[in-house]
C-alpha cells in the first residue's frame, strides 16, 4: 500500500532542509504537526528515517533510499506546476487540434504558422479523421477541440451529441463534378434525374451519404441503386478517379475551383443552388480553454473569415461559361 502522499512531502522537506522548523515554516504548519507526520510516515513504512544527535537530525540508510525515489517526482511536479501556470499566463504550450481531413489539410497549417509568428511558444499536434473519430477524440480528452462535417452527423444518434457545443466556423458548397471528357462522351448537356441514374459514381464519404443528400437536394426525393463503381476515403485517390473519367463525384467547390477554371472538371447544375456542409466547431461543454486555446481560436476565427470559402458558385459559373 502506497504512502500519504503528504507524509512524503513532510518527509522530503525536512530531508531537504535537514530540519523540522524549516520544514514547518515551508509548509506553514507547526513544528508538531510536522513532527506527527513523519512518526506516521515512519510507522507506515516500518523503518527509522532519522536520528536526532545533539539537536541535529541525521538521516538514516532507509532515508536516503526514500528521499532518492521521492526527490525526482516532487522536482518534475513542481516544474509542470510551474509550466501549467505559465500556459494560464501567456500563450504557451501544446494546443492539440482535431479535424476533418480535407478541411484540415487545405486550410489549417497556413492558420498555424500565422498563429505560431505571434506566439512561438505555442505548439500543435493535429489529427485528421472523420467526423464519429473526431469526436471520440474529443471525449476522450485527446484533442482541445475538433472541426466537423456537421452532414456527418446525421449517422450519429443525437444523444451522443449531447455533450458537445457546435458553433458554425464555414459553410461550404457540394457540387457534383466529372471530367470533361466524361460529361462529353456520357451526359452531353443533359443533367436530367434519368441521365444521370445511368451514370457511374465514385463515393468518397462515409456510404455514399454525400452522393445520397446530392440528388435527395437537387430533385427532391431519394434516389437508391445509384451505380457506385469505386468507394474510398481518400479524396485525392477519388479526384483521381474521376479525372481518369471514371464517373461523377460530389465535391466541396473550393478544393476543386481550379479544375473547373481550367476546364479539365465539369459541374453538373441543376436549377436549385449548390447543396450546403457546415464545417462546425465541436468542443465540451463547459471545458474552460487555457489561454493559447483562447487566443488560437481568436485568431482561427478571423482568418477563417478571410478565407471567402463559401461563394455564390452557380452564379459565378454556368453552362453557357462551361
């Protein structure tokens, strides 16, 4: 059985100072309650720790032996105390991020170096991964906090997100792309519900559930059986696809504007705007965040504003312009 932990701190003060009244004075407690403390402590462990030899006190063989376990963890302890009030001082430490991969890799190291010139005392860990991971990580204390797909959800049931407070960081465009060649050669210029049951499809999400929302948005009611002929979870892998004209693939604009712009990538439109994902900001509730979170945030928020990732796309490209 392990020792009061307070004993050992009695203990190692009047190692340290080799003296019962200094080790009061430490500990703002009287000379006999010290003195208490380390009969316990002695009686505890069975073992004699000191001999008082004219007023002095003389520790023991057993003494040593204590002292040299306890005197590295009381160091380290009051180090990290010491780093912990620091961090609550000035922005300093590990902030550990959690996002949607897509998201996370396109936009968030250029926010963490601009961050890290302000402050370079701070440092990140950052984990990509779906939605249902990312707020695992987050329960289990892993991440600070994390940025979701909020259409994600919907596979989740909603006592399990309970525990989460979700603010809306962007709003982002789903589109529904082939490669030109593709659209040329399979769809023509028509984008009718029955043209495009004909096509093939390459699922990048979670069980095809973007392509689902896709076509339940543009034409109003579900559609099933669609002809999913390559499913994956890595998004270049599926942009490859369906630049090797293998079928159509719903996308967030943003990450694929340059394509289209250049021609190599065809957006199917349909009369309805562009279908909507909210990238949101998951986080406990009730989590009181250190000061780097705090300003992290703060500057996350402000160039996440900067970014103009949700535009007017069906008004900025049409048909005609294709």
């Amino acid at each position: 059985m392990l020792p009061d932990c307070n004993r050992l701190k009695v203990f190692y003060l009047i190692f340290l100072k080799q003296s019962i009244a200094k080790a009061a004075v430490s500990l703002n407690i009287t000379q006999s309650a010290v003195s208490q403390q380390l009969k316990k402590l002695e009686e505890e462990i069975q073992s004699t720790l000191f001999i008082r030899l004219h007023k002095r006190l003389v520790p023991t063989a057993e003494a040593h032996k204590l002292f040299s376990i306890v005197e590295p963890f009381f160091q380290e302890l009051e180090q990290g105390l010491r780093s912990i009030r620091l961090t609550q001082e000035n922005p300093s430490g590990e902030l550990r991020i959690g996002s949607a991969e897509e998201f996370g890799k396109t936009y968030l190291p250029r926010i963490i170096a601009t961050f890290h010139m302000q402050y370079p005392d701070v440092s990140f860990s950052l984990r990509l991964g779906d939605t249902k991971r990312m707020l695992h990580l987050l329960e289990e204390g892993q991440v600070d906090f994390a940025l979701i797909d909020e259409y994600l959800l919907q596979l989740m049931p909603a006592e399990s997100l309970s525990y989460y407070c979700r603010e809306k960081v962007i709003d982002e465009e789903m589109i529904l792309v082939g490669s030109r060649k593709y659209c040329e050669n399979r769809l023509g210029n028509d984008f009718s519900l029955k043209n495009l049951l004909r096509q093939n499809y390459i699922s990048y999400h979670h069980e095809a559930l973007a392509l689902a929302n896709w076509f339940k948005y543009h034409f109003k009611k579900p559609v099933k059986d669609m002809r999913v002929v390559l499913e994956t979870k890595n998004l270049q892998a599926a942009l490859n696809a369906m630049e090797n004209h293998l079928g159509l693939m719903v996308v967030a604009s943003h990450l694929i504007l340059e394509r289209i712009r250049q021609k190599e990538v065809v957006p199917v439109l349909t009369r309805r705007k562009p279908i909507i994902n909210r990238i949101s900001l998951a986080q406990i509730k009730g989590k009181e965040p250190s000061r780097a979170e705090a300003a992290f945030l703060t500057h996350f928020r402000k160039e996440v504003r900067q970014t103009g990732v949700l535009m007017d796309f069906s008004a900025k490209f049409s048909t005609d312009a294709l």
